[in-house]
C-alpha cells in the first residue's frame, strides 16, 4: 500500500522519482496522463466539499 502512496507522490512532484525505472516515451505519457486525472479528481473533490459545506 505505500508503493501505491509514493507512486501518487511521485505523479504530483512531492517525491523524487527512482532513477532505476526504465525511460520509455509511452511510460512517460502514460505517467503524465496519471498526472492530469489525479490533479483533475483532486480539484473535483475539492469543488464537492466545498459546495457540501457551503
């Protein structure tokens, strides 16, 4: 389960990211894609709350 946290540090940039993993134009895509929706979900769920408590 903390592989699964530090990957999402890793997408949003609060972890350096492991030098050992292979470079690959497709994984560096697929990362950035990961990236996009977690910042998009992250935002919605921000939206939600506060309109919730609103």
């Amino acid at each position: 389960m903390s592989s699964f946290f530090n990957q999402i540090k890793e997408y949003l940039f609060l972890k350096k990211q492991d030098n050992s993993r292979p470079k690959n134009i497709n994984i560096k895509l697929m990362h950035g894609m990961n990236r996009i929706s977690i910042i998009l979900f992250l935002t919605a769920a921000v939206i939600i709350i506060y309109r919730f408590l609103k």
